[in-house]
C-alpha cells in the first residue's frame, strides 16, 4: 500500500506551511503485526521525508517528534508486512487532544470517550460528528 497519497501529500505539506498551528491529524499509519501507531500532522516542505505527529512505538510513552516517510516505507515486520495507512481514521480533534489522551494512557487512542475527556481537560469544544467508538 502507498502511504501517501497526493491528496494526503497536500494537506501535510499545507500544514507544514503553518506548523506553529494545532492541526487534526492528516493521516494515521500503524504496524499490523505490533503496537506501533504514528498521527501525521505535517509534512517538512523542504524536505518532504521528514513528517511531524504523535509516535506511539508501543512501549507506553508515545512522543511528539519528526519521522521519516523513508523509514516508515522501508519496515518490514514479522510476516513480512510493513507500515499500513488506517483507510478509515478520520481526525476528531487537533493533535493536542491526541495527544492529552494519549499520555493519560499511555498510548495512541481514537475511542470517542477518551478523546472527549481530553478534549475537556484542555478546554476544547467536544467534537459531536461521531457518536460512536472507534477502537
């Protein structure tokens, strides 16, 4: 699978225009075969390979920090399988709810209650378009 479609190539690069900004996740990747989930919300418009989210390598401390899109194209796992796009994430919130979530529990979530609670916690109008858990 292409990680990075044009589209998703766009919206980072637009956001990494702008990166002093709060921007909701672009795009999630994870590791089929292990723990390992990474939110992108930017791109590097002078160098492209490097990408800007929340890292979650699954060992419970996910980190805001840079990744490189060559690095995550070049993992090969147990059965072979690389780094996979989520086709069906879409971002509720900025990063910064994510990321609250994700230091409460220690690691990348997307349930509606948690992010709602961390919403809350930072003062974020909650986010109604999904009423729904998603794992």
């Amino acid at each position: 699978m292409k990680l990075i479609t044009k589209e998703i190539e766009r919206r980072l690069l637009e956001n990494g225009r702008r990166p002093d900004e709060d921007h909701r996740p672009v795009v999630k990747f994870f590791d089929p075969c292990g723990a390992a989930t990474w939110l992108i919300i930017q791109m590097d418009p002078d160098e492209p390979d490097i990408l800007f989210g929340l890292c979650d390598l699954g060992l419970g401390f996910p980190e805001l920090g840079p990744v490189r899109l060559s690095e995550l194209e070049s993992v090969k796992g147990r059965l072979g399988l690389g780094i996979e796009r989520d086709l069906y994430f879409e971002a509720r919130y900025p990063l910064s709810v994510y990321t609250e979530a994700a230091r409460v529990v220690g690691s990348i979530v997307t349930a509606t209650r948690l992010l709602d609670d961390a919403a809350l916690r930072l003062g974020h109008p909650l986010n109604r378009s999904n009423d729904g858990d998603t794992p």
